[in-house]
C-alpha cells in the first residue's frame, strides 16, 4: 500500500482529462435524475422515463469502471460479483414488492415469477448475445475462448442453472430454494475471494478511479 501511494502522482499526471470527462460526465447522468426525484419532478411518462434511462446508464458505466479499478485490491472475480450483485438490485426491489403484495392482491403472484423470469430471459438471450456482438465489432474474432481462472464462475453458473430447472419440475418456489440458491452465492463469492490476484492494467476512468 505504500509503494502504490507513493506511486500516485505519476499515475495521475499520466491521465488525460478525457477520462475526467468521462466521469464527471457518468455522474452528472446519475445525479440528475436524483435532484429530479428529490425536487419532485413530473415531466410525464416519456421525459421521466428519458431521464431515469439516462441516470441509470451513466451510473452503469460507473459501476463498471469501479469494479475495474477494486480489482487492484482484490480478486476479479470477487469484484465481478459485488458488480453484478450492485447491478441486480433494481430488479430484486421490484420482484419483492410483488412478493410482499402478492398475499393481498389477486395476481401479483404471478407478477413476481414473470418479472424475475423475464429478467433472466433478457440477460440470458439478450444481455450475453450484445456482449459477443461488441466484442465481435471491436475485434471481429468469431469465439472467445474463457481463461482457465473462470472455472469458478462457470461452475457455480452450471450448478444454478441445473437446480433452476428442479423449480418449473415440482411448480413451486418455496423458502427451501431460497436457502439452496443464496448458499449457492455466498459459497461461490467465498470461492471468488480466495481465487489468485493478479492486478489488472487499468486504463482511461478506471485508472483515474484507482489513482
């Protein structure tokens, strides 16, 4: 921790103030939409809706240059999870609402099953394919070959994927699958901290971020 403090300086005086702009520019996205709400705001549908889609991408590219930079600190892995866990909460506050509702309102039973159904859809079918498609307008490689440190990841995947089609099998969801799931994660971000750290080489507002 010392050798990097006194290695800061030159860190900073190395970064371009494009990356500054970028990161001012990301958080006034997010922050806007927070004076909005704290202001009481009512622009109608579409201008809400334009304002909190704004917010939420720029907060999402800062989420992303966070997550590249605690990687310094900590493993890659670890720090994927903690982004990803960061990135789900929206939809894990709105799949608890119609949870809590559900006892009292006909049909919101159903709402939570098909809002967090239709999200894994979405990542599954659309959120993976944009991925490879960027990838593949950057580097035009047809396949991306994994690197043996993802074995942890692609494991715990595997295991929830298979248990996920136990649930459609018996058609319930019961607090049983609640206990089995979360295990699943908590063993698997055990298993990410103790995974080797290797200290990425951080570039643009991550390295402004890590400085």
């Amino acid at each position: 921790m010392v050798a990097r403090s006194r290695s800061a300086p030159s860190a900073w005086a190395g970064v371009s103030l494009r990356s500054f702009f970028y990161i001012l520019f990301a958080s006034l996205l997010a922050l806007q939409w927070l004076v909005l709400r704290a202001l009481h705001f009512e622009g109608g549908p579409i201008v809400e809706s334009l304002c909190a889609g704004t917010a939420i991408f720029g907060a999402a590219f800062l989420l992303s240059w966070a997550a590249e930079a605690a990687q310094m600190d900590i493993p890659r892995a670890l720090a994927m999870a903690f982004l990803a866990l960061i990135a789900v909460l929206p939809e894990y506050a709105v799949d608890m609402y119609f949870a809590w509702q559900a006892p009292h309102r006909d049909g919101y039973t159903a709402f939570a099953t098909a809002n967090m159904t239709g999200g894994n859809r979405l990542l599954i079918g659309l959120g993976w394919a944009t991925v490879v498609a960027t990838a593949w307008l950057r580097t035009r490689a047809r396949s991306f070959a994994l690197d043996r440190s993802q074995s942890v990841e692609v494991f715990f995947l595997l295991v929830a994927t298979l248990y996920s089609f136990v649930i459609p099998w018996k058609q319930t969801i019961s607090l049983w699958d609640s206990v089995i799931l979360v295990g699943l994660f908590v063993t698997y971000m055990i298993f990410a901290g103790k995974t080797e750290h290797q200290e990425p080489e951080l570039g643009g507002p991550a390295e402004v971020i890590a400085a």
